[in-house]
C-alpha cells in the first residue's frame, strides 16, 4: 500500500498536481493529476492508494488530457467527428480514451456532423466559388458520411449555384480575340467543371451571361487561329489539303463553318 507523501502544483500549469508516494523506501514522484480529479478523489498527503486506485487515477487523468486536447482543438473550428478521432490517435491516445470523449462531447453538443456540415456549406457559399460536388468531396475526406452531407447540401440550391456561377463568370475577361466563342464558352465551362458543378447549372449559368465576341472581334480571333495553322501546316502539303486541314483545325477550336469559308476564301484573295 502507498501514502501520498506530498503534493505539489505544477510550475508551469497551475491546474495541475504531482504526486509524490511512499511505500517504505522513501519519497518518489508517482504521477500528476488534473485539480477535478485530485478534488473529486479527495486526495490529500497521508491517504493510502492501492494499485488498483492508481491506475484508476492514471486512467481518468489520461482521459482527461484527451478531453482537453479535443477542447483546444475545437477551439479555433468546428470539427467534424472524424477529424477529432484521427487528431487524438496522432497525439498517440488510446482508443478508449478517445471514444469516451467523443461520445462526452456529442453529449454536450460540441460535436454534431450534421451542423459541422450545414456550417461547412455555408461558409464555402460565402467565400469561395466551389460547387456540390466539391463540397461533398471535401466533406467525404473529413469523414462525413453521405447521408449527412446529402441533407446539408439541400441549403445549396440550383438556383443559388447558378447566381454564384454566373458573378464569377461575369468577372471573367469574357471576350477574347484569341479564341472562338465556343471555345471561350467550353474553357470555361471546364472551370467551372473543376469547381464541382453540374452540366446543367453550367449550361444555364453559361446562358444568362452574355459571353460572345462581337462579328469584328470573331473575325479577329479566327485570324489569329487560322495565321497560326498556316504557319505551322504551310508547305508541308498540297493546296486542297492544305486547305482542308487549316478548316479541320478551325473547326475543331468552335469557329462556325461560314465564318471558317470565309477565312478559308480570304486566304485564297491573298494568293
């Protein structure tokens, strides 16, 4: 049987307490404890522990320190319930540990997944461009399941994407002397692809938004192209294929077809 022989606070954390032990062959540093526990055990100098309350003692303070880690890192974020268990495990606390404070602090409401994910919405919506299935992606990686994202997506409307989709692209430089109309229209509909939204909410956000060159600025965007192939394709091949080849590769970049005749006929002016 072991007598706390002292008990001392600690220098650099008021709140917590060392104990010191003797079992008959004088004092030695035992264990600390957190000032709950040392008030909720009585423990004072002169009371007797056996092995089995030492390792009570050292189990709750273990917990508790898991407790605390958990509480500081929520402090600076909402935390999904996942994010806090892989948090804990990389601070090497035990498993137990760990689903006993999860499970105190969904009890006090400090964890909810499913306003971690309705919040985690909203504040994407506010701050950055990203689409439902951006968002889902993100929320799967935190550990969220389906279900809960599905019902926190619900907030995000086809409507509000479409809104959100259609400022940005009115901020893009929307008309290019470089490029075709449909090929400015295809860039950036892949964009907003990567932002994760649908085909859908693209095309009509693509509609509402005013994205074509003018005839003059067509024409010029056409030449630009069609100079290009010329350089690169010229010599290499007869006339008729030649020519063939340059309307192949306009096409392909979303000129129309009378507009790339047209190009094709004022190559043949100059010769």
């Amino acid at each position: 049987m072991a007598v706390i022989s002292k008990i001392t606070v600690q220098k650099k954390n008021k709140s917590r307490y060392n104990l010191f032990l003797s079992r008959g062959r004088g004092e030695e540093y035992a264990l600390s404890v957190d000032e709950d526990l040392l008030l909720k055990h009585g423990l004072k100098k002169g009371l007797e522990l056996d092995e089995e309350k030492l390792i009570q003692l050292i189990n709750e303070d273990e917990k508790k320190k898991a407790y605390f880690l958990a509480i500081n890192f929520l402090s600076y974020r909402m935390r999904s319930v996942d994010e806090i268990r892989v948090y804990l495990r990389k601070k090497e606390k035990e498993e137990q540990h760990i689903d006993e404070v999860i499970k105190e602090l969904l009890e006090k409401k400090l964890l909810d997944d499913q306003e971690f994910a309705s919040s985690y919405v909203r504040s994407k919506q506010l701050t950055v461009l990203k689409g439902p299935m951006k968002l889902k992606q993100e929320l799967i990686q935190k550990g969220v399941q389906e279900s809960v994202i599905e019902r926190a997506l619900e907030q995000f409307t086809k409507s509000d994407q479409i809104e959100a989709m259609v400022k940005w692209l009115e901020k893009q430089n929307t008309t290019s002397a470089k490029k075709s109309n449909q090929a400015l229209k295809e860039k950036l509909s892949i964009q907003l692809q990567s932002k994760g939204f649908s085909r859908d909410a693209i095309k009509e956000a693509v509609r509402q938004v005013d994205l074509e060159n003018d005839k003059e600025e067509e024409w010029e965007a056409i030449c630009f192209q069609g100079d290009k192939v010329k350089r690169k394709l010229e010599g290499k091949y007869p006339d008729w294929e030649f020519k063939q080849r340059v309307k192949q590769n306009l096409y392909r970049k979303g000129f129309p077809m009378d507009l790339i005749e047209r190009y094709i006929n004022s190559i043949d002016q100059l010769e």
